[in-house]
C-alpha cells in the first residue's frame, strides 16, 4: 500500500497519485499543476511536446524536479577531456620547467665564468690609474723659486729612501740608483708643473744625484758610526787606494752616470706622448 503521509507533513494525507506517471507526490510540498493531477515533471514533459526544441518553462521545470525514482537528478561529474591535462602530467610539466631552468642557470654560469678573463681585462683597462697624454711645448725657466719647498722635500725624500733600502739589504746595488733616481726625477718634472723641455732635465739631472749623494755621504757616516755593522766594502785584503780607486770607478760607471742618463731622459721626455696620471675612474671616451 502506497503511503499516503508526506513526511514533511506528518499526520495529513497529503499524497496524491500522479495522472502520468502514476507516482505519488505531496501536493503540499509540489501542487498539482496543469488542468489534471499531474506531478511537476509530468506537466514539464507535457509542456515540452507542445513546444517540441525550445527551452521554454518546461524544459527549466522538468531540470529542477526530482526524478521519478524519488532522488534528486545530480549533474555528471564533469570529466576531464581526453588528452586533457591531469594531475600527473601538471607535474611532469613542473617538472620539465624546472630542468630546464636548471640548465638555463648553468649554461648562463658558465658563460659568465668564460667571460670573466675578457670583463677582467676591460674593467683593467678602463680603470687603469696611468693613460698616455700628449707631451706639450713649454719655454721658459722652471719655476725653481716657486716651488723650492717641493724640490728641497723631493731631495731629502729621495735620501731617506736611499737610505733605507741600504740599511735593510746591507747592499748598495746599483738598481737602488736607478729607482730612486727615476722617482726624484719624475717628481720633480710634477713639482715644476710637468714640462719636459731641456732646462727641466738639467734640474732633474742635478736634483736626482744631490739625493744621491747626500744619501751615500750619510750611509758612510752611519757605517764610521758603526750604526750599520755590515756593508758591502770590498775585500779587506787589497791595499786601500786600490779599493778606493775601484769603488768610486764602479760608483761613477755603474751607478752615477746611468741614474744621471734615467733623471736627464724623464726630464727631456723625447717621445710624442707621456705618461699622466688619470685616477681609478672609468675612462672617457676619445674623440
């Protein structure tokens, strides 16, 4: 026997056959529509063979009644389309991106290390502190009675250095001459305002064997004194004009005349071009 009693109305019958389909449905909980008993779906079919391919308002009825098995129709699960991505080939792909960033990153390490000699090189060369200028024509006397504080401090500068490396090496090679020599030189051409003309070698000449010598005579002082102990005097076995007469021919040949040719060449400067001090920053652009 069919059951008479909604359940959302207990103690009321309220259940009612349909004329269509013969199932039993609340009339409480879905009234009867259309001019007999029918059920909502029954009257959406209904609707929908009077109007045969339109989605009229039997078409939207019937979609949102309950199906005649009592449940409510569900949509189908939505399923993916063949071929269509899924979760296993999203991280296969995931997957892929990251291998090739990988080899992305590696190959672009790897063409920034085989580049570094050259960035190394250009960055050097931009920013080296020394750049060649043109050498320029002056006339004149130096401007000696300007500047002598500067040249008087270049002298005693150039001894003290003298001075130093023979107490440190207890030897006075002759490369000692020269480097002191070319330093004086070339500060003294800065402190005359960087002119290279043959009065400006003359001074450079001079100025380079004054701290020479002053530096000598005050290393002899220092060895009487038996400040420095040791030093390079020669064998104690020959006569002492001999060793005299050696000692200031090797020290005119070997040591003064080619500190005095270094001093007289940076002073005179013959080549087109010289050598200025340009700083660490980048360089600019030639025309």
């Amino acid at each position: 026997m069919a059951q008479k009693t909604c359940p959302k109305h207990p103690g009321q019958e309220t259940m009612v056959p349909c004329l269509g389909c013969g199932r039993d449905f609340c009339r409480m909980c879905d009234p009867p529509r259309g001019a007999g008993q029918y059920c909502p779906r029954c009257y959406a079919e209904s609707l929908e063979r009077l109007s045969p391919g339109k989605k009229s308002i039997g078409a939207r009825l019937k979609a949102a009644v309950p199906a005649r098995g009592g449940k409510e129709a569900k949509p189908p699960a939505a399923r993916p389309a063949p071929g269509g991505p899924s979760k296993v080939s999203g991280l296969k792909a995931r997957g892929g991106d990251l291998r090739k960033r990988a080899v992305r990153g590696i190959r672009g390490a790897g063409s920034w290390f085989a580049s570094l000699p050259k960035k190394s090189w250009l960055y050097a060369r931009d920013h080296f502190p020394v750049r060649l200028a043109p050498r320029g024509k002056t006339g004149g006397m130096p401007p000696l009675k300007e500047n002598w504080y500067k040249l008087v401090a270049i002298i005693l500068g150039g001894s003290l250095l003298w001075i130093l490396l023979v107490m440190i090496t207890r030897y006075r090679r002759p490369y000692y001459y020269y480097i002191v020599a070319a330093l004086v030189a070339s500060l003294v051409v800065w402190a005359l305002g960087t002119r290279f003309d043959v009065q400006t070698a003359i001074m450079t000449t001079v100025f380079a064997l004054a701290a020479l010598a002053i530096g000598e005579l005050v290393v002899q002082m220092l060895f009487s004194a038996n400040v420095i102990k040791k030093l390079d005097v020669g064998e104690t076995s020959v006569t002492s004009s001999k060793f005299y007469r050696d000692y200031y021919y090797y020290l005119l040949t070997r040591k003064l005349l080619p500190s005095a040719a270094i001093a007289f060449l940076i002073g005179i400067w013959p080549l087109p071009k010289r050598l200025a001090w340009k700083g660490f920053a980048a360089a600019e652009a030639e025309d």
